[in-house]
C-alpha cells in the first residue's frame, strides 16, 4: 500500500487536507490524534508521488512519524532520537567545579570531559544508562537512570584524600582512564594535593616548581623561577592565572614563585597539542584556576613557616554564591639579619649580609556568583609585590616588582549543549631598580599592562562530536623604561624608551570527532593577528644597523600588521583498554618577545611586542605518544617523543649593547632554532606510595646570523638529561614521608679563553676573548629534597600539621654560575656562584 | 623561649649554607686564540701586520695583571691583491724595551708590496703550525682631506668627585654624501709626564703606518657618516678607550704645556671594520657588567681560519698640528 502511486489533487494545504484527499480518492485508512497536526499550509511541488515519499515529506519536518497497521497508516509523535544531559561536576565537601572531571557512559562506551567550569553535556539516544563519573583525587559514582527527554544532572563527587569520609574504593573500572582515552597528549593534570606534598625550599609549597619534575619541563637556573618546555625559552610558556597573563612568576627573584597553593584550585599544563583556544606562546600553556571558594561552609586555612606565613578564608555568601581571600606574606630578608646579627659566632653566618631587603607579598580573592541555572558570574583578582636588595647577590642593585590581575567572567548556558564563557582581563606587571651607587645612583621604571576580552564556547553536538569556538581581542601597553638620576653624582643622564601599543585578535574553531571507541582525533585551526598602533616612532635601519630614518604615527594609526594561522591537529588509537597511541601536530605563534637582559633571567627583563624590526616567531610541533595503564591503573606509563622547529628565534647578537640601549632591536637577531627529545614517565597513582619517576633526553640547537659568529649553538636551555623523582608515602594515619630528586645535566656557559687585548693601565679595560657561546657546561645539577608532614590529631573541627623538610639533603653545591674575576698581583681566578647547601625548614599549616 | 632557639638554630643551619663562591680549576680553560691584526692603507711604504696568541697567563710579579702574550715569530704571512702582486711579509724586529709594557707581539712588513688603490682587493693570508688563516678586504674610496684641527678645552668629569680639564681635537672635513662611509680618526702625541711609566707604550712612535694599527690600544674614535653634513665642522674626537675613573686623565690631552706635536689620521674604513671598532671600544668599557649583560662574545672577525683579529683595509688622511696652548 504505502508503495502506490498517487496523483493529488492539490499541491497546497494543511496536512489534514491532503490526508482527508487521500483518504476519499484512494480509501487509504488514516489514524492520528488530530492534536498532534499541525493547522499551517504546506506546499509540495509535483502532483504525482508515491505515498511513502509524500508521508514522509509531510510529516517528518513536524517531528511525526508513520507506521502501517492492519493496512491502517498510523500517525504519531516521533519520540525523541537525541536526548541531552548536562550538569556540572563538583566537589561535595565545598563546591568547586572539577576541571576535567570525566563523565562516562557503560552501555554506548562513550563520555565527555567536564570544562573549565566543571559543566557537562552529553547527546545521546534515549534509553537506560549507567553514567559513571569521575575525578582524579575522588571516588567515583555511578547514576543508573532512564533517560527519555532532556535533563539536568549536577554530581557532587567526594573527595578520597578527605579522610574523614573513609569509603571503600572499589576496584577501578577501565572507563576512568582518562589519560588513555583522551585525545589530549603531552598534557599534565597537576594536582593541587600533589603539590603540597613535594617539598619545596624552605617549606613553601610551589606549583610552577612543582611542574618542573614532569617530563619535559626544565628547570631554568636555580633559584630561579624560569623553566623551559620541550627545548622553548623562558618567554614560550603562557602562564595564566584564571585566564589573565602573568608576566613575572617571581617572588624574591625565584626562589619562590607568585602563587600561593591555598588559593589555587587545578594546574593544567600543555606542552604540546596545544589546544586551539590558546595561543600567544611557543611552547606551552600553564593554565592555573583560583578556588571558587568553598559554598558549603566557612573555613580559615593557613601556616607559618620560616620564611613566609598564609592566611586564606573561604566561604558562602548567601545560597547562591561564595568567596575565597588568601594573603601571603614573606620575609626572608629579616629573617637573614637577624641570623646574621644574632648568629655572627658561627662561621658563615654574617655571609647573607646584615642589609637584607627581602619581602614579598600576594593577595588572592574571588568571587562568584550564581544568577540562575543559566547565568554565573566571576570575579576575581591577584595581586603581588616585591622588594629585593641583597648586595651578594645583586650588588648595588635594588629591585622591586609585581604583578595585578582582574579577571570577570560570565558563563552562561544557551541550552543543555552549548555553553559559553565571557572573559574580561586586566594584567599589569611593573618593575623598577635603582643601582645604589655613587657613579650610577638612578631609579628604572617599567610597566606593562594588556586589557583582552575573551569569548569562548563549548558546544557537545554529541558524544562523538565536540566543538570549541571563540574570539580573543586583547590590548598591549608597554613602557620598557624610563630613568631617573638619584642625585647629582650620577653619571646617567634621564632617559625615556618609546612606549609601545599593539593589538592582538584571535580567533578559533576545533572539532573533536570520536569515530569509533578506538579512534578520535580533533583538529582545529587558530587564526590570529597583530598590529602595532600608534601613537608611537618606527624606525629604519640600514644595513649596518644605523637608524636610517624614523616615521611617526599619530595615536590609534596602525603601524604594522602582522598574522598567522596556526593548524593543530591530535588523534588518539586505542590499542586495547589499557594502551594507546597519540599523535600531534600544533603550529603556535608568538608575539611578544622577552628579551632577556641577563644570563639567569631576573624580573628586570622587558617584553617587547613584534615590530617592522622584530618579526613574531612560530613553531612547529610534532609529537607521538604511548600511554600504557596497568594493574587496574594503579600505574601508568607514558612515552612521549617530539620534534620541534622554531621559527624567527631571538637572541641578542655578539657583544649586544643592551645596557640603556634606546634602540635595543639593533641588538638582536633572529634565526631558526630546533629541539627534539625523547621523554618518559613512570606513576604509581595510587595506594599509599604514590609518585613519579620520569626522564627527559633532549638536544636545543639555534642557528641565528650575528650569534655565536654565525655558528649552530645550544642556548643555555640545552641540558641533555633530566630526571626526576616525586614520591610520597603514608607512613601511618598522621605521618607522611615526601621526597624529590632531580639530576639535570649542566647548564651551558661562556667562557673566556684568554685576553684578547691589554689594556692600558691592565686589567681594569683589558678585553678578553671567548670561547664559542655555552661551549662550556656547568657541573651537573642534582638535589634531594625530603620532608616529613605530621597531622594533627583529629579534634572537631581545627585540622593541624607540621610540615619538616630537608632542602638539598646532602647539601651539594649546585653552580649557578662561574665568576671571573682579576687578582690583584697578577692572574686571574674562576668561582662558582652557589646559592645554599642544605636548607631546612620546619611550618606549621592549620584548617579549620 | 625553647621554641625561639629552635628557630635560631635553623636560621643559623641555612646562613651557614647559603650562596657561595668555590674556587674552580682554571687550567681547563686555558685555550688561548692566535690574534691577527693587519693594517693596508693607501699610503706608500710597508704595511704592518701583527701576530701573537692572546692568553690568560700573566707575569708573575707585577702589582697589576699583565697578560703574558707569546708572540708568533714563526708564521709565513702572505699578503696579495686582485692585480697579481704578492708579497711575503718579513719579521720586522723592535726595540725590545718595547715589550716592558706586557704587550708581546710579532710584527711583519712588507717588503716590496705596491701602494694600495681604492677598489683593489687585498688578502692577508697567514700559515702557522698547519693552519691557514686568511682575511679579504676591499680599500674604500680616497679617504676626504682633514681641511682643519682645532681644540676645544673641555672639563672632563672622571669620577663624581674628580673632574679634569683636557682638549679635545676636532675636526673639519667635506664628507661625501653619495656613499656610505665610516671613519676612524687616532691621534698620536708623547706626553713628557707619561716617560718612564711602566705602562706606557710607546707604540705611538712607530712609523707612520704602524701606529694606528696599534692606536686601538690608545688614542681613538669612530663614526658613520649617516648624521654627517657635506660640511663637517668640529667633529670632536673622544677616546673610546678613557676608563671612567681618575685614570682618564692619560687618555686625553692635558692642558697643562706639552713640547710634542700631534699626528693625526682619519681613515676611510669599511662597514665590517666600524661594527669591529664600535665593538672592541664597548668592550673596553664594559668589562665589569656581569648579572646585567647577555653571554659574552668574542670582538668580531674577517679573519677566516679559526683566529681571530682583523684585517684593515683603509684610506687615509694626516695632518700634523702643533700642541694647543692656553
């Protein structure tokens, strides 16, 4: 029946016409709830069909379907095909969203992650599931339900590390393998609770230290906060702190770094196949998330300890939203006077200097608020200041600096699949130093500030197909520096660099795509440009260098223009349940440039944005993994290896003239850099030994016409092997052992060869020559650090620990650096700068 | 009370450790490069070049560290030009009293070389113990004519405390502004207080075509000529070389009453030789720069080889002028 052929008598009417025609003309037998009809006309455009196909075209538009029964056509509503849930993922004890909580499904062998704001949407045919979610760190649930239409389901996880609500962890499924299964590679999850394990010096927890025993990630020099990623320089790393740029990690010239783990909430690291919403940095992103503030109950939180105490209080603010402040503050340099002043008997003592300026402090806040089911409001801000004089280490040099940052965000949901966050930010970073000397006596002021606003949004078309979308305008200020003569006596004269405006657009699309249970892939594309704006000078060299002539735009005129579109491209193959294969490819740009004014890298060093002069770098990244899990992933084992091409890489020329340089892109060059290497990591993630092993074989190479005299180099970056080791044991209920080790091949350095030239009244402007750029290595770097946490007993509701560590436990004398310096009566002598031998520390931290 | 010493006793255990200098083994470093310097100007007579392995050993002994240079008396230095001629250069031997000053070079000269041309190409080569080093330049155009000296008095502020009235010689000459040009001047005087100090050379007394080849070390400034007028009047001359401390004060011209004339000569050079100069002059001046200065480097080179130093080709111009009195 429904394959006959039919002539109709009209082309328009409703539905309820041309069935009433068929049913005359043809006796064809009809069934349908006339509620369910729409009343609007239709029009087709033949007059002869077949009844299926014109059945069909009626009612399919208008979510009916038909079926034949007894040669009777019935009519009804089509049931849903696709249905939706969405929710967040939270953690129960105090309601912060879980980045990147999995959420699974038994049945479909499929699931979702949560995003940077713990929400979820899932797409999938009605049905009976179990949904099983999950959360490194928290016990997993499982929800048996029937889903039929759209819902909402928000999950509140417990966390396992809360030993208050013992619970029995049963046996882990495979669907939590999250490491396995994501399409991500070269990517770390760090969690917070890990880091407050790893003993760092002087007991002062430290994330961006931490991450440096991941595979891949190096540290820069110690005592220092500089690290390099997969062979990129200290500039490549995007560090962000709730979205907002942080220029400047460090406090007390990177001993410490500026953010303080009690207001911290999730550490994510990228050091390749970097997602297409980020973008502005070579090698990696840091992406560090605040705390929400705790929703259920107030708390205060804090500790003491040798060199710098914390306080932090979170809480709720009526039923729909909370708050999170914490403070830190240090005092190293009182710390040293006194022990000079008090301590001079014992040999050494007096060594740091009685005339310490060392203090830092940061400021956390947040806040958010949650308007309706739909809309949800952030705010949130930082703020950190330092102030450093220690004549060991600096001389005459006294520095200050610090970093603020806004950040307000809008999250808001259009419906159960599409999701979308307005970021706006505001990041400033100035630093000053005045060199305390009669020759010299001047003050240097700069200061860099960056507003952006950002949209992103997530839509979860279905299980198999994901899409990120967004924009990203963001405003560049810079004032690389101003000077000031201290006095009448300084041989400086006052001096103001051009400032610098640019603007910077972005603008991204990727599409992850599962296509079976073994094989996903997600390819993107980001497209972004930048442009320097007036008002402000370009100017023209010639050949040689020379200024050849100077144009000058008025305010807002475009200067230069530059853009890119950088491909990223990850796919994942699923050996079995417990092994996979990766593979990724990610092109990133960069344009703002940090041009290091010393070997070590210090908080005077000044980001500069491309120009007619500077052109942007990008880098090329290719990378290929094998993640294996075992024994019910309790283990894991990673291979990573990667190839790297970096494009335009700057480097200050041979005997560079930076010092007050008005025209410092005269001194620098660009050229091609490369870096490969090989990295492997070794984690026990559960039970009561918990930690990592990993290791790095890596080669950085620079090619750059003016460098090394036109010579291949490894910049100082270049460490052949790195390993490291985090482990941390409960002991018992109340005591924790922790220790790290980490071996890092020496750093590469310049050394002079012999004197090039006397001078005339030698040595005092004799000129020496050198040996090829970091030709020399530093002796190998390696340190242990231990320590011990005592808990306090439980009592109701104060929750107290003493935290004891050994910094460098065999106290090994790291080089930092080699000095050279000329005897008087004749010769001259070769030190090595060390900055401490064994440290210890003991601090107290408190909850309650 | 218990407490507060546990805490001092900690202080103490990390100011007992913390950052420190450790001795380190030098001799590792000891690679000394062979330095080359040449000097071909457009001016008869034999050309100079200088030979010796720069070091970081240093005479014993004296109150000041003085680099112990080992000069090379062995090489075959070779200099030709893109018209045939060649020439091999023969050690020239020096008054030895020459060497008091630590400086301990080897100087060859030419022996029957043609005068350099402007446009002729010039290769300097040098064999020593296997290796070949070689350095090519091309003379520039005819160096413009020095039209006038004169001397300007100016008070020189050395240190915040220590101010010193010195002359500084100026000069006057039509730069040429189709080209591209880039000068260095020297001057040459012998101070009658500077006899009989140890460490002053007297390498400025040398023959008309070897004292500016070793003036770098003395009396010396550069320029480019891209903010230069077709009329240049009263370029000042300031030394590259003053250190920026009550020493300066040999470094110029005094006011006081000198018997001796000044030699002076501007030399028309190349790009590569200005950015050589510009380099050696700041390198002189910021020796003591460390956590604030990138990765050192040597003085760049045209020398190819392995050695470093440099091969200058030059046009030049001279006057000789009286000393300036009050």
């Amino acid at each position: 029946m429904l394959s006959s052929i039919i002539q109709l008598k009209r082309t328009s009417g409703t539905i309820t016409e041309f069935l009433s025609d068929l049913q005359k003309d043809y006796s064809f037998s009809f069934a349908y709830d006339e509620r369910i009809i729409p009343s609007h006309r239709f029009k087709v455009r033949k007059q002869r069909w077949q009844l299926a196909d014109l059945l069909q075209r009626l009612l399919q538009k208008n979510q009916l379907k038909f079926e034949l029964v007894n040669q009777q056509v019935v009519i009804k509503k089509q049931e849903n095909t696709r249905v939706t849930v969405h929710g967040t993922v939270t953690n129960k004890a105090d309601g912060e969203y879980l980045i990147g909580a999995t959420v699974y499904i038994k049945e479909l062998q499929t699931g979702t992650v949560a995003n940077n704001y713990g929400f979820y949407s899932l797409t999938i045919p009605p049905g009976q599931y179990t949904l099983v979610y999950s959360y490194i760190g928290h016990h997993t649930q499982e929800k048996a339900l029937q889903i039929e239409q759209d819902q909402t389901l928000d999950i509140a996880l417990i966390s396992s590390i809360d030993k208050l609500n013992e619970v029995v962890v049963k046996a882990k499924t495979e669907e939590e393998i999250e490491s396995i299964r994501a399409v991500q590679m070269s990517a770390h999850q760090v969690e917070i609770a890990q880091v407050k394990t790893t003993p760092m010096l002087a007991g002062e927890a430290d994330a961006l230290k931490s991450i440096q025993f991941l595979p891949g990630i190096q540290n820069g020099s110690e005592g220092t906060a500089n690290f390099s990623v997969r062979g990129g320089g200290y500039d490549q790393n995007l560090i962000l702190l709730d979205g907002a740029p942080v220029y400047n990690v460090s406090h007390a010239l990177g001993y410490f770094s500026v953010f303080n783990v009690d207001a911290l909430k999730n550490i994510q690291v990228y050091k390749g196949g970097i997602p297409a919403r980020y973008g502005g940095r070579l090698s990696s992103v840091v992406d560090i998330r605040m705390k929400e503030g705790n929703n259920q109950k107030f708390s205060l939180s804090g500790g003491v300890g040798l060199v710098g105490s914390r306080l932090m209080a979170e809480g709720p603010m009526g039923k729909n939203a909370s708050y999170m402040v914490a403070g830190r503050y240090g005092y190293l340099g009182q710390v040293g006077n006194i022990a000079a002043r008090r301590l001079s008997f014992i040999p050494g003592a007096t060594k740091f200097g009685v005339n310490n300026e060392i203090d830092f402090y940061d400021l956390n806040a947040k806040v958010n608020v949650r308007l309706n089911p739909h809309n949800k409001i952030y705010f949130s801000a930082f703020a950190g200041n330092d102030h450093f004089f220690n004549d060991l280490t600096l001389e005459d040099n006294s520095l200050d600096w610090g970093n603020q940052t806004g950040t307000f965000r809008w999250n808001h949901i259009y419906n159960a699949r599409l999701f979308s966050n307005l970021t706006l930010i505001y990041g400033n970073f100035d630093y000053s130093y005045s060199i305390r000397n009669d020759i010299q006596d001047f003050k240097w002021l700069a200061n860099q500030q960056q507003q952006s606003l950002k949209l992103d949004f997530d839509y979860f078309a279905s299980p198999r197909h994901t899409f990120n979308f967004g924009l990203a305008l963001h405003h560049h200020h810079f004032s690389p520096g101003t000077v000031t003569p201290l006095s009448d006596s300084s041989s400086v004269r006052a001096l103001a660099l051009d400032t610098r405006k640019a603007v910077e657009t972005a603008l991204y699309v990727s599409h992850e795509y599962k296509v079976s249970p073994q094989f996903s892939f997600n390819y993107g594309v980001r497209f972004s440009t930048f442009h320097n704006i007036g008002a402000g000078t370009q100017y023209i060299y010639d050949e040689a260098g020379q200024l050849d002539k100077e144009q000058h735009f008025a305010s807002n005129a475009l200067m230069n223009t530059y853009f890119g579109l950088a491909p990223r491209f990850s796919a994942r193959y699923l050996i079995n349940a417990h092994s996979s294969l990766k593979a990724s490819y990610n092109r990133t740009y960069q344009y703002l440039h940090w041009v290091s004014n010393s070997t070590i890298g210090l908080p005077t060093d000044v980001w500069l944005p491309a120009d007619n002069n500077i052109k942007p770098r990008f880098a090329d990244q290719v990378a290929l993994g094998y993640f294996k899990e075992l024994k019910d992933a309790t283990y894991g084992l990673s291979v990573e290896a990667y190839y790297k091409w970096i494009n335009q890489v700057i480097d200050y020329k041979d005997n560079a003239n930076i010092f007050l340089n008005k025209n410092i892109e005269t001194q620098i060059r660009t050229g091609q850099g490369k870096a490969y290497g090989l990295e492997l990591m070794f984690e026990k993630k559960k039970g009561r030994l918990k930690g990592w092993l990993s290791y790095t074989l890596s080669r950085v190479e620079r090619t750059i016409a003016g460098v090394n005299n036109n010579q291949v180099y490894a910049p100082r970056h270049d460490r052949r092997h790195n390993l490291s080791l985090v482990l941390s044991y409960d002991l018992s209920k109340r005591w924790q052992f922790s220790a790290n080790y980490s071996y890092i091949t020496g750093a590469g350095i310049t050394m002079p060869r012999g004197v090039y030239e006397p001078g005339w009244f030698p040595p005092w402007n004799s000129v020496s020559h050198y040996s090829a750029r970091n030709a020399f290595k530093l002796p190998d770097f390696h340190q242990l650090d231990i320590g011990f946490k005592l808990k306090s007993k439980r009592k109701k509701r104060w929750q107290g620990e003493w935290v004891f560590g050994i910094t460098n436990a065999y106290s090994r004398k790291n080089a930092i650096t080699y000095q050279i310096s000329n005897n008087i009566g004749g010769g001259q002598s070769v030190s090595k700068l060390y900055l401490f031998g064994l440290v210890p520390s003991i601090n107290y931290n408190f909850k309650f | 009370m218990k407490k507060y010493k546990i805490w001092v006793l900690l202080i103490g255990i990390i100011c007992f450790h913390s950052s420190c200098e450790q001795p380190v083994d030098i001799s590792l470093l000891h690679n000394p490069a062979i330095i080359i310097k040449g000097l071909v100007i457009d001016q008869p007579g034999s050309y100079y070049v200088e030979l010796y392995r720069g070091s970081n050993q240093y005479f014993p002994g004296t109150p000041y560290a003085i680099p112990r240079f080992e000069p090379i008396n062995d090489a075959l230095v070779i200099l030709t030009d893109n018209k045939g001629n060649v020439d091999t250069l023969k050690l020239w031997e020096r008054d030895p009293e020459i060497r008091r000053s630590g400086q301990a070079s080897a100087f060859y000269r030419t022996q029957h070389f043609p005068q350099a041309q402007a446009g002729v190409t010039y290769q300097l080569t040098v064999k020593h113990e296997g290796n070949t080093y070689t350095a090519t330049a091309t003379m520039p155009p005819p160096c413009p004519a020095i039209d006038r000296v004169t001397f300007d008095l100016q008070q020189l502020k050395l240190s915040p405390t220590y101010t010193y009235s010195c002359y500084v010689p100026a000069i006057s000459f039509k730069e040429p502004q189709d080209q591209k040009n880039y000068y260095s001047f020297y001057y040459s005087f012998l101070d009658e207080r500077d006899k009989g100090i140890y460490w002053v050379e007297d390498d400025l007394e040398g023959p008309e075509n070897f004292w500016p080849l070793v003036g770098t070390r003395r009396h010396y400034t550069v320029v480019s000529d891209h903010l230069l007028k077709p009329q240049v009047n009263n370029l000042e001359i300031l030394n590259k070389n003053a250190p920026p401390n009550f020493l300066g004060e040999f470094f110029h011209l005094h006011d006081h009453d000198t018997l001796n004339d000044i030699k002076i000569q501007m030399h028309s050079i190349t790009q590569e030789a200005y950015e050589y100069f510009n380099v050696l002059g700041d390198l002189r001046q910021n020796n003591a720069k460390k956590l604030f200065s990138t990765a050192p480097a040597s003085p760049p080179t045209n020398i190819q080889g392995g050695a470093l130093g440099f091969f200058i080709v030059a046009s030049v111009s001279k006057k000789t002028v009286p000393y300036p009195t009050k």
